[in-house]
C-alpha cells in the first residue's frame, strides 16, 4: 500500500461517516472548560470500543455505532487523513520521503494510524483545536 492509496482509503472510509465530525457529543457541563474535560474523558471511555471499530473498518467489515461513536470515529479519519495527506505529498519527483514499508498491509496501516498516532499524536490535537473553538466560541 503506498501513502496515496492510503488517503483514497481514508476518503472513502470518512465518507461513510459524512457530518458526523461535526455532531459533537452532547455533555452537560456548566463551563466550557468542564465541557471539554467531560467530552475528554468521553472520548477515554469509548476508545476501545472505537480501536475496535478501526479494526473492523481496516478489515472492510461494517462497523455499527452510536452516534458518540461515530463522531469519535470521524475525528480519527478526519486527522488520519490530514497525516496520510502530508506523507503521501510528492518530493519534487523523488522517491517519497516517508515510504510505507513493503510488508504493512493495510489492516496494519489502518492500525497504526488510527490507533496509534491517534493516542500519540492526534488525539492532543483535536482536544487543541476544540480547545481553541471553545475559547472564541463560549
């Protein structure tokens, strides 16, 4: 699997679950802050049920969810989309700068992009970017 059929991968895995990156989690909190925290730890409770998900997704199965679920799950695919964008972008006609090594299948890059650069790497971005919504947004 190359980078570029990564990012077709994920494209049509996010289309599956289009408008519910933007179905936030409804959580009763009287703060913004205590708001984000709550949708934090949300996310925390619901994240082995969502690797499984990814699992099942990597696998080509239908993954069935809740509506929690699938927002969780649409933030993967969309911030595993923004990273599968920048490692398949050209290298001005070079060989890719970050190839895929020949063995991973794609349950395996699935995998680890979902999962693990989720809890890496993504996972701090998005709370970030709520963050930062929740600020200019109260």
């Amino acid at each position: 699997m190359t980078w570029q059929e990564l990012v077709a991968v994920l494209v049509t895995l996010l289309e599956r679950f289009e408008g519910q990156e933007d179905q936030i989690p409804v959580v009763s909190a009287r703060t913004p802050r205590e708001a984000l925290r709550k949708l934090s730890e949300l996310e925390a409770s619901t994240s082995g049920r969502i690797d499984g998900l990814v699992c099942q997704l990597s696998r080509g199965e239908n993954a069935v969810t809740t509506s929690d679920e699938a927002y969780f799950l649409a933030q993967r695919l969309k911030y595993g989309l923004a990273v599968a964008q920048a490692l398949a972008t050209p290298s001005a006609g070079r060989a890719p700068f970050v190839p895929v090594p020949a063995q991973v299948g794609r349950e395996s890059v699935l995998a680890w992009l979902l999962i693990d650069v989720w809890r890496s790497t993504m996972r701090n971005i998005w709370l970030s970017v709520l963050r930062s919504s929740s600020e200019t947004n109260p």
